[in-house]
C-alpha cells in the first residue's frame, strides 16, 4: 500500500504542475494576443487595409488644343477602357484569353499586357482604352466570366484635323518602361497616357491634368467586391486648354496645294509675335492611329513608308539652306562695311570662279558679269557670293554665322527640333579632316550655304524675320502666350536700318522684277520678298528652297519653304508657288490690305524656256 | 420527480464541466456561423448547421459513454485498441484527403480513424499503467506503453499528419507523466525525439548530446539503459536529415514557415500572415461579430477549422479572445481537478490523458494563429468546425464525467 500512497502523492504534486503550466500557457497566450492586437492593432489594421483596398486610377481628360482661331485641333471624348485587376499570373491569362474574341486581342497583345502586368504586379493593368460600346456591352453581358475586369469610361484623345496636324499636334501613347524611369514622369505610374511628340508632349504637364483615385474592395482572389469610399479618393482633375498659334485653315490650304507624292515641310511665322502660324511636314501621317495604341500593320504602313512620314521635316530635318543662305553673307559683308548694296566685285562672273587649282562654279554656266550686291542677290550669283566669302574669311565668317545662332536648336516648343550644324571654328576641321586634310577654300562652299553647314527650315525662318522685322527675333513658338512673346533671340542682325531696308528692298527684286529668281510666281496683292533656294545633296536632285517675308514694308508672316528634290534642271522651282500662294492666302483672311491692286495677273512661266526660270539659285 | 432530477444530474459526474462543454460548443457554432459570412459564395456558409447536427450526436454519444462502467471499457479496450489499429491501416490504403490520407469513407459518412485510435490509445496506456500500485523506474520496462504508442504514431505519420502523430506523443507522455514514472525515465524516453528535432543543426545537437549524457552520468542509471538512450540520440541526430527529406513538401514547408513567414508569403506563410493581420485588426474590441473584413474577403484560410480562432481575435479583439481562453483553461483546470480527485488508476489516467490532449490542442491551435507555434493543422477543442473531432471530444468528455460519477 506505500506504493499507491507514493503513487498519490507524486499524483498531487504532478496535478499542481501540470495546473501552473496550464496557467502559464494561457498567460502566454493572452500576452501574445495583446501584442499583436494592442501594441501592434494599428498597423495591422492598416495591413488588413492594404489587403482588401486597391486603388484605382480615375484618369483625367487631357485639355482640348485649340488653333489661333478657335478651331478644335486636339480634344477627348468619352471612351471605354478595360483593365485587369491585380490576379495571379495565370488568372490573368486566364481571363484574356476569355477576353480576346470579344476584344480581338492578338497573342503577341496579349504577351505585352502580361509583361506589363508583372512589372507592378500590385495595379491594375490596362488591357485596351479604345473599346467601342458593343465591345464593352459583349463583356459586360458575360460579367460572371470576367470578375478580375474593370471597364471604366475613358476619356479617348481625338484629332479632328487628323494629318493636317500631325506634326504639330504630335500624338500620345501609353508611358513608355524608359519614360517611367526619367525625371519628367516621376509622379506617373505604368499605363498612364503621356504625349508622345508635338504639342501633347512639349505641354504635357499643362494638358495632362490630375489622375483622381478611387478605392475598391477586393476578396483574396483579387476580384473586386464593391466599391469602397474612402478619404484617401480624389476625383480626377482635367488638364488645362490650349490655345495655338496656328492657323488651321492655313494648315489646310498648305496641305491642299502640297505636290501630291512630295516631300518637303512649310513653315510660317508671324514676325512679330514668334507665333508659328503654320508648320507642315509631307508626307504626314493620322495620329488619330497612335490613339490607344498603333495597330501592327498601321505602325508597319508608317514605319515602312520610304517617305518617313513620322519625320517633322520643318524642324527635325536638316537640309543645305542653298542660296537662301547668300543672305548670311550679305549681311555679314555689310556689318563689316566690307560690301554695300552697289558695292561691285572684282571679278565678274564668267560661270566660275577660278580658286587654287580649282574653279568654283556659278549656276548659270553663261556667267552673270558684272553685278553689285543688291543684282548678285536678285540673280543669285555664285561668283559673286565667292569672292564677298573671301573678302569676310573663313574666322570671321565662322564667327559671325555661329553669332546668329545657326548651330543651334531654336528651341521650338517642338520636342522633336534638332539644331542645325554649322562649323564652330577651325578647329572643328582639324577634327574632322585631319589638319592637313582641308583648305581655306572651304569658305566658297560656306559662302553658298553648301558644304559643311546644314540648316532646319524654322531656323532659316526665324533668320528672315530677323531680316523682316529688323530686330532680335522671338523665339518661334507654337502656344499663344505673351510670356513667349518676349522670349526673344540675344543676338541681332548688327546692321543700320539703313542696311538691313537695302537687304530687303534686294529680296523685293528677287520676287518682284523680271529676271527674279522667282519672278514668275509672285503674288498679285501684296509684295513678298524673298530668296530662292536651290540646295544640291547626295539624294538626287537639288532641293527647291524659298524663304522670305510679306508684306515687305509691314511684314505679317514669314515664310520658309522646301521641296525634296524639288529642283529638277532647267524646271521650275516648286518651292516658290507654294509659298506664294500660302502668303497670298495668309494675308487675304487676315484681311491685310493689298500693296498693289491687281493690275498685271501672274504668267506661267513659257514651257522650255531654260536661264531665267530654270535653274534658280 | 425532483429527486429524478437529481438524479440525472448526478448521472452525467460533472453537470457543471458538462455545462460548460456546451457553452464552448454552443460559442464554437456561433463562431463557424460567423465564419461562413463571407462575402463570396463559400460551402463555409452552412457549416454552423452541419455542427449543429454533430453536436447532438455528440451529447447522444456523451450520453451513452456516461453509462458505461469503466470497468466493462477497461476489459474491451484491446479490442478496441486492435479494431483503431485495423481502420488506420485501411486508411493507409483507401483513405481519401486533401494533402494525406486521413479520412475513412463509409456510406457517404466520413471520418479520421486518428480521432479513433487517439482514444483508443489512451485507453490502452491507462489500462497498462493504471493497474499497477507502483510505478515502473526502468526504462526497459516501459516497452509495452511505447509499444502501444508507436504502432498508431507511425501509422499516422504515414498518413502522412504529422499533427496527429504530434498528439500521439503528447498522450504518451502525459500517461506516463501521470502514472508516477520518474521524470528522468521520461526525460530518457523522450531525448531521441529532441535529438531528431535538434538534428538539423550539428552545434545544437551537440549541446542537447552533451546535456543527456550529463544526466545519464549523474542519475546512474542501469548500464544497457544509458548505452541504449545514448546510441538512440546519436542515431536520432544522424536520422534527422534523411527523415526530413520524407517528410511531404508542404510539411516542410510548414515547419520552416513556422521559423519564418516571409520565406514564402503566398504560400505557406500566407496562412500566419493572414492570421496575425486579421487578429491584429481586431484590436481590443474587434470589427464586430461576422463583420471581421479578412475573413469576409476570403483572405483568412481556414476560417471556420484551423484558424476559427482568428476570426474571434478579428471581430470580437481580445476582450473576445480573454473570454475564450479563460473558458477553456477554466474548463482544462476542472479536468485537471477529476484527474487529481479520482482514485480509480484506470479512470484517473484516461482524464488526465484527454486533460493533455486537449490541452495540447489547445497551445498549439491557439498559438499556431499567432505565430507561436507552427501551423498543424489541429483544431481547436469545441470551437473549431469537425464533426468526428467534437464527437470524439465529447467521448472523452463522457469518459471524464463517467469517472467523476464513479468516485
């Protein structure tokens, strides 16, 4: 019997254990509850949040564009997009197969939504913005099937000119992986709609507006329950309306008389203001496309085209300026009182000048002879730029071409403008051709706008309405703002008035006397001054240039103009009549008063006759 | 009529204990209805009823076991021992489940044949150890109770359900606890088992070998005893990484989550994280009863089994969770008191037994919810939804208030 006595009493010492571990357990357990719900309830609350809320973007409407005349260039209208919430990667897939017939989504499509998907795999993803309302009317009668889908409105961009405006407008696309990753787009977030070029881009702060949030519930398997208000909701804020410069109208008519098949840009200025009243490109394309994303065989159309047509070639193009360039050098000459509107040279021309061992050619082989600076401009004489180039020399030439700003960018609210090239000094030969591997005659070439300099076609107009107005030019800018207004160029022609009146009144007779180089195409109402321009390049034949400027003694629009290859031998150049015709046009709506009535109407040039109308320089 | 009563009251041992067993079983169905509130169609929705059914089977068989003398059940326990063995071998070969096979189909009824064999062993280890007047000392002499242990462990772990085999282990040792056998024998028999868990880590074993050497040396007990204990950890040690290696992925993955949540967020930690959110949310007062968000959204697992108990961290706080466990240790404490108050060896056993098991179940549900223990998959007594486990529940708890009527 000791035993069980042993037995009980070791059973109630055992019991008295077992009841503390009991107690101490329990107390564990209670402390492990208020730590984890009364030290550590807030941010668990806040997890419990984190889990079941998602937020989703409300996009903003981009602000409408307008033209200088109210004419809608850029606008958003209500659309339908379809997004995916965060899922499972093969959820997700899941659900876009299911999707595709009703979306026509393409495989390849279908791979770049799940490749954007698993870079923020935390967001929804956008699937299309461009849906129509039977597309989303297919989805939302199958709703059961598709509960990881979002389908919001959408505000949709529209350009109602389409490709008038193309390279102006630019167009907007979803924000790019390398975007995201720039500076400009640090508050974005992967699907946001940016603009891509042109005014959507350069502006794209002001027109974007401000995305709004709003927050749904979703349940673990990422489908959404309901909508949940919360304080952290904001309604999207529109983005601001712009107001252009252009003119669509006059956009439009330069699209009309552009030759068909052409290629080539025309760009207008308002002197006075900077403004650019007109900036076409051909051949251009439909940024409506780009909306929503570009097709596989549009974008292939495009990208294919021999004629580039994404390529701005008013300001992201360079071109030899030709002999739109002799007024550079007249300017020049005449700053240094090295030349004078009557001022003569010593050789005349013979159709060449003889330099080194080499002969420098003029275009017309029969020579010009003798002619004084104002003659040399109207006739376009080579010979004549020759020797007025080595009169400057090359150091000073170089010097003063880079004070006028022709190695830059003009810095056109454009984003896409590329500065022009001309050679900063000597010391950019060395470096290219070696020291021993070029020649002072280089200035000849320069002194004709050919050889090492190229030039974009805003550049050279900025530079004629400098001539025009006589002052610092403005910045040229496509958004109507007095802040751009003042924006103005630091450098000057740095010639009298006096001067620049002789330089204008030599542009008066290239358009305006018989034996111009664009006599023939003169506008009847008003007197246009300019220069024609015949640029000789490695693509075939030379490209026809005219820059100039009308009215000459009020001007109100400045005009530079380029046909690709425009410039065939003993033909005539295609530059000028579109430019004469766009002035002509420009000053009629504006209702700018005529300088001559009509009196003698334009004649078209006699077929085959070769000299005067053929081969402009 | 009174007297009848009276009775029945006294019939049922403990009415109080009893009484208290529904409230927590009554509390259970309220939480498994509030489990299936969720917002998503989910089979969770009419779990409460399905409990509800159980429950009054449970009260029949509690009923039925009242009656039953221990004496007669003492005498059918090898039978019953044999006839749990029989269903967890067949469960080996034509059980169905999830992730192992532990359930047993039998006429559209199904069932765990380990809920079974639990009792059963208990029975078995009280009928070993609870006729002797003294307790054995040597450690050879306890090869029937092992025996008795083993057979049904192995059978579980080849389920393989390694919570299960886990209980098997606590009812060992709590018998043996219970039964007057010397600690360090306990601590002998055991230290193989520590040796297995140590054994990943070379360093750690060797302080645990050191340890049991040590005790072996300055308790001196029989020479082949202390040799046999020693080559068992040494060959524990070297078993544990091969034996890790068997061990199902997910049950891997659930021991080494249990280290660390976040090796494996959406996976096997997504359980623990979901848990410690929704029980954090809840704060003091929690979100309101049926309304706790992570479970509505579906992001809790196992809402209404494993992890009920998250859901009354998450809408009723800790003021919900004090009242729940102070319930239970309430409840485990008045146990613990028949245990200690019997003097039937027998009786007195088999309640301290299911004193441990669900004491056990307890620590390890409840614990397991806060990242204390690693998730198992047990279920917490009374509360958690499971047919077969609140009958064999509420078996054990007719055993107990059967012994407390028979002193």
């Amino acid at each position: 019997m000791r035993g069980g006595e042993a037995v009980r009493l070791s059973r109630a010492r055992r019991a008295r254990a077992a009841a503390a571990l009991l107690g101490v357990v329990i107390l564990v357990l209670a402390a492990a509850f208020f730590r984890l719900q009364v030290l550590g309830g807030g941010s668990y609350e806040l997890q419990s949040r984190n889990n079941r809320l998602r937020p989703i973007p409300i996009p903003a409407a981009r602000g409408a564009v307008y033209d200088r005349h109210g004419e809608l260039l850029a606008e958003s209208i209500p659309g339908y997009s379809l997004s995916l919430l965060p899922a499972p990667p093969d959820s997700a897939l899941a659900t876009l197969e299911r999707l595709a017939p009703y979306l026509s989504l393409e495989s390849s499509a279908i791979e770049a939504i799940l490749e954007r998907r698993g870079r923020n795999p935390q967001l929804p993803v956008l699937v299309r913005d461009d849906l129509s309302f039977e597309q989303v009317a297919a989805v939302e009668e199958r709703r059961p099937e598709f509960r990881l889908v979002v389908i919001e409105t959408h505000p949709r961009r529209r350009y109602p000119p389409g490709s008038v405006v193309a390279h102006v407008i630019g167009y907007v696309g979803e924000i790019s992986e390398s975007e995201l990753d720039s500076d400009q787009f640090v508050e974005y977030e992967a699907g946001r709609i940016v603009g891509k070029q042109g005014i959507e881009r350069s502006y794209e702060s002001e027109l974007a507006g401000v995305a709004g949030t709003r927050y749904v519930e979703v349940n673990a398997r990422g489908s959404i329950v309901r909508e949940f208000p919360s304080d952290l909701a904001r309604s999207a804020q529109p983005g601001s309306d712009l107001i252009l410069t252009l003119d669509l109208a006059l956009q439009q008519f330069a699209d009309s008389i552009f030759p068909v098949g052409d290629r080539g840009a025309v760009v207008a200025l308002d002197p006075r203001t900077g403004g650019v009243l007109l900036l076409s490109s051909f051949p251009s394309f439909d940024p409506n496309l780009f909306v929503g994303g570009i097709s596989e065989p549009d974008w292939a159309a495009i990208r294919d085209d021999p004629g580039q047509p994404i390529l701005n070639r008013a300001a992201a193009a360079l071109y030899p300026a030709g002999s739109t360039w002799k007024l550079v050098l007249a300017t020049l000459g005449m700053r240094e009182n090295l030349v004078g509107i009557e001022t003569y040279m010593p050789t005349s021309c013979r159709g060449a000048l003889q330099f080194g061992n080499r002969a420098f050619r003029c275009w017309r082989p029969e020579g010009h002879g003798s002619l004084n600076l104002s003659e040399a401009i109207k006739e376009s004489c080579n010979v004549f730029f020759y020797q007025l180039g080595l009169r400057i020399g090359l150091d000073p030439l170089l010097s003063g071409v880079n004070g006028l700003g022709f190695n830059q960018a003009t810095g056109l609210d454009i984003p896409s403008e590329i500065s022009s090239r001309f050679p900063e000094s000597r010391e950019w030969y060395d470096r290219t051709f070696g020291r021993r591997g070029w020649t002072e005659s280089v200035v000849l070439n320069l002194s004709i706008g050919q050889g090492e300099t190229e030039q974009t076609l805003i550049r050279m107009a900025q530079f004629y309405s400098s001539l025009a107005i006589g002052q610092s030019p403005v910045v040229p800018h496509l958004l109507q703002s007095e802040v751009l207004e003042r924006v103005r160029e630091s450098w000057t022609l740095g010639l009298p008035e006096a001067r620049r009146a002789e330089l204008v009144s030599a542009l008066v007779r290239v358009v305006n006397e018989p034996g111009g180089t664009a006599y023939w195409h003169r506008p009847t109402e008003w007197t246009l001054a300019g220069k024609t321009g015949t640029a000789q390049n490695p693509h075939g034949e030379p490209h026809s240039w005219f820059v100039g400027f009308a009215p000459a003694d009020d001007p109100r629009i400045v005009i530079a103009a380029i046909v690709e290859n425009g410039h065939p031998d003993n033909r005539t150049s295609r530059a000028v009549p579109l430019a004469s015709q766009i002035v002509s046009q420009y000053l009629r709506s504006e209702g700018v008063p005529p300088d001559h009535p009509i009196e003698e109407p334009a004649q078209p040039p006699p077929p085959g006759v070769t000299g005067v109308v053929g081969g402009i320089q | 009529v009174k007297r009848d009563q009276a009775r029945a009251l006294n019939g049922l041992g403990d009415p109080v204990l009893f009484a208290g067993a529904l409230l927590l079983a009554a509390l259970g169905i309220g939480m498994i209805w509030s489990a299936g509130q969720v917002d998503l169609p989910s089979g969770v929705t009419g779990a409460w009823r399905r409990q509800l059914a159980w429950l009054c089977i449970s009260i029949l068989a509690f009923a039925a076991v009242t009656r039953v003398p221990l004496r007669w059940l003492e005498w059918a326990t090898p039978w019953i021992y044999a006839f749990s063995i029989i269903l967890l071998l067949a469960v080996l070969i034509v059980g169905s489940g999830p992730n192992t096979r532990s359930w047993l189909r039998v006429a559209g009824f199904s069932f765990q044949p380990a809920e079974l064999a639990k009792l059963a062993t208990i029975l078995l280890l009280a009928r070993l150890l609870g006729l002797r007047k003294e307790p054995q000392t040597r450690l050879f002499d306890l090869w029937k109770p092992v025996l008795a242990v083993v057979v049904p462990f192995l059978l579980v772990m080849a389920q393989p359900d390694l919570g299960s085999a886990l209980i098997f282990v606590v009812i060992l040792v709590c018998a043996l606890f219970w039964a007057g056998i010397p600690l360090f024998t306990i601590f002998m028999l055991v230290s193989p088992g520590v040796s297995l868990i140590l054994g990943f880590s070379a360093a750690v074993w060797g302080v645990w070998f050191v340890i049991v050497v040590l005790g072996l040396y300055l308790r001196r007990p029989f020479m082949a005893e202390a040799v046999a204990v020693a080559l068992a950890n040494l060959a524990a040690g070297a078993l544990a990484t091969p034996l890790w290696n068997r061990l199902a992925p997910y049950q891997q993955r659930r021991l080494l989550v249990f280290l660390d949540p976040d090796i494996d967020p959406r996976g096997a930690g997504w359980h623990l994280i979901q848990s410690k959110v929704a029980i954090g949310s809840g704060g003091v007062t929690g979100q309101g009863f049926g309304l706790g968000p992570q479970k509505r959204l579906a992001f809790l697992p196992e809402q209404h089994t494993d992890f009920i108990f998250s859901v009354v961290g998450e809408e009723l706080g800790l003021i919900g969770v004090l009242v729940f466990l102070a319930l239970l240790a309430w409840f485990l404490r008045r146990v613990l008191r028949i245990a200690t108050g019997s003097t039937q060896g027998f009786g007195s056993l088999i309640v301290f037994c299911f004193f441990g098991v669900w004491f056990a179940h307890l620590v390890i549900n409840v614990g397991m919810t806060v990242g204390l223990m690693p998730v198992t998959g047990l279920p917490l007594p009374f509360i958690s939804y499971g047919g077969s486990f609140l009958l064999t529940t509420f078996v054990g708890l007719g055993l107990v208030c059967r012994t407390a009527y028979e002193n």
